[in-house]
C-alpha cells in the first residue's frame, strides 16, 4: 500500500512523511480510528515508505526490491501480529501460521479496509475465540531481537491490540517503552478505551478520522465507476465507513425507501400479520442487505432527530425522504428517537451474532410499535 492508494487524510500523510524527513519518527505509535476509517492502509503505506529505497518527497517509489516486498506484505523487516483464534491440540501450530499468513497477506492485497469481523469470516473463526495470544507477545520480542535484514528499520504492525491477552500485552510494555534501535510498533486499534492504560501511555497517537462523504463519493466514482445515484445511496448507508461502502457497490441495490416507511407505518398502526409477514421477507433477505436495512434505520432516525433540531439541511437526505421525516417526525420525539436507536443497535447486534434472523426482526418490531404507539 502506498500513501497514493488511500483517498484523503492529506493532513495525517504528510505528518507521517514529515517525521520522516527529520527523523524523528515516534518509536511506538497508536493509530486509532472507528471502524472502517483507515488506519491499518495508513500503517502499511508508512512501513512501505520507510523501507523504500528511492522515495521521493511524497510517496514510497513503489518499483525498488522493497517496494516489491512491501506492495506484497512480504518485506522481511515488516511483522505482522493480529487476532486468531486459539490452536487446536492436534493441530501443526507452524503449518497453520504459515497458512494464516498467506491468508492475512491476499486479504490486504484484495482489500485492506476489511474489519476484525471480516478477518474472522475469513479465517472461519468465531468471535469470543479472537485474541493475540501470550505465545504471540513472547514472539514480537523474539522478532525484534533480530537485526533488520534488508532495510534500515524494523516495523512491527500490531492490528487490533485490544485483542491481546493480558499477558501479552503485559510482556511487550518494556519493548515497547525502549526498542531496539530504529525499531518502530505501529498499533492499528478501533477501541482505545479496551486497551492498557500502560500500553496507551507509551504509545503517541495518530488520530485517523472516518473520511468525509466527498473523499468517499470521489473514491467510489474514480475506483469504482459508481454511478451518481448509488453512490448517494451508498453514502447514505456507509456513513463515512469505507469498508461497508465496498461492500454496498456489490451488493443488490435496495429499495430501503419504500420498505422502511411501510414497516415504521405498520409498526405504528400496530399492524401485525403485516410485521410477521415484514420478518418472513427480512428472513430471506441475504445478510448484507439484512445489515444494511439496520443502516438504513438508524440513518433516518438520525435525519429525524435532525428534523427536530431545525437542522434538515445538515443530513444526508434523498429528497424523496424528505416527506416521509417530516411526517414521521411528527409522531416522535427525541426519547422515542433514542429508544429506537437503541433497540435497532441491540438487534443489529444480535444479528450479527448469528441469532435468528426472523425472530430479531419481529421481536424488534413489537418493540418499535410499542415505542412509537404506546
Ligand atoms: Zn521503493
């Protein structure tokens, strides 16, 4: 990944650049951002940078035997630890970090916006399993033990500290407070809030916001050749979340419009072999689209607790939304918004956790038209 490949954040690329140029690059720094900004591309492109033999004021050359490497995640002098799941006893510990690595590296090449739920789909793995291991902490120290082998610096990428166990974590502070020499930690994380306070004070943060919807929609037009009114809709339901926007470009197009406005609707009227009949269809829906509709919800719970405000100009609207928040919002008020922020939140979150699709969905619905019709 090259600094050139990552849409905007203009201002963080040439802070990064800068601490090149002086040397004075932060021994162990913290890039944080929520999930789908793009701190883990930033750490790469950096890393790439810093090996690169030819680099010109801007970017790494992207063509020397470094480059090459790095463009590949396969430089020698780049390490690489994130969350798996744990072994199993029968199973050969080498042959499945090889075989995990092979996968962490095709997974950046495709696409390096991918999320820590993504990581484990791909690597067939379940959520509670996800952690960096005690082994892995004792490994970072054995890594950096050794001599850069081709570049002039080390770089240990640590993606998602906040799945480290404890001991880990513990085990690596004093490297991480004193590394060998033109040594660099870069550690990706979406939750600084779960990581050691210990492990926070001896980091320098770089704060890595979500893009904003201009740099986004220029994105998926250039990369993607999205057309004009799916890209509206896209950035409507990414909400500045690249990932899910890359993932919206291949998914059906969704006419959430209609659907919503009919389920608030029904909800409202208490409606309920309408509401079964909703949960049957959400059922069938594919997984994506079963995500985005909860988007798609919270959205516009937004836009009308925005409706409230005064302040209809500052969202994202469609404007044939526009009739339905303004009647809508005249059956709300900001408690009911939130409630059904949070019920919506808690279903999407028990969606994800593999539950039963149908009974999410009319569980939720029932929950909804008690909120707005009580
Ligand atoms: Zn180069």
């Amino acid at each position: 990944m090259k600094f050139a490949d990552i849409p905007g954040l203009s201002e963080i690329k040439s802070r990064l650049l800068d601490s090149v140029k002086q040397n004075h690059i932060a021994h162990a720094q913290l890039f944080l951002g929520k999930a789908g900004a793009l701190n883990l591309p930033l750490a790469l492109a950096y890393a790439n940078y810093l090996h690169c033999q030819n680099k010109n004021g801007d970017d790494a050359c992207g063509t020397c035997s470094a480059c090459s490497k790095s463009l590949k995640y396969i430089h020698p002098d780049t390490s690489f630890v994130f969350p798996f799941r744990a072994l199993r006893k029968e199973e050969d510990e080498d042959r499945v970090k090889a075989e995990t690595l092979k996968l962490w590296r095709s997974s950046l090449i495709q696409n390096p916006y991918f999320s820590i739920a993504d990581w484990i789909t791909l690597y067939e793995g379940e959520d509670k399993q996800a952690a960096i291991s005690r082994e892995a902490g004792r490994e970072i120290i054995k890594t950096l033990s050794l001599k850069p082998f081709e570049s002039s610096y080390k770089v240990m990428i640590i993606w998602q500290p906040e799945f480290m166990h404890p001991s880990a974590a513990n085990g690596i502070l004093k490297i991480l407070e004193e590394p060998p020499p033109n040594t660099f930690f870069f550690l990706v994380s979406n939750a600084a809030e779960r990581l050691l306070p210990t492990i926070l004070s001896r980091t320098q943060m770089v704060q890595v916001p979500q893009l904003p919807d201009e740099d986004l929609d220029t994105y998926l037009k250039e990369k993607y050749g999205v057309e004009d009114s799916r890209r509206q809709e896209i950035l409507q339901l990414a909400d500045g979340d690249l990932n899910a926007a890359i993932k919206l470009i291949s998914s059906e197009e969704d006419h959430f419009q209609d659907r919503f406005a009919d389920w608030m609707r029904s909800c409202y009227k208490r409606d309920y072999p309408k509401l079964v009949a909703f949960a049957d269809d959400f059922h069938e829906l594919d997984k994506l689209s079963q995500r985005n509709l909860f988007h798609y919800a919270l959205g516009m719970m937004r836009e009308t607790l925005l409706q409230h405000a005064g302040a209809d100009a500052v969202g994202r609207i469609k404007s044939g939304e526009v009739k339905f928040v303004k009647d809508f919002s005249k059956i709300m008020n900001v408690s009911k918004i939130e409630k059904i922020n949070r019920l919506v939140t808690d279903a999407h979150y028990h969606l994800e956790r593999n539950g039963s699709a149908k009974m999410i969905f009319l569980d939720l619905s029932l929950n909804i038209a008690k909120s707005i019709n009580p």
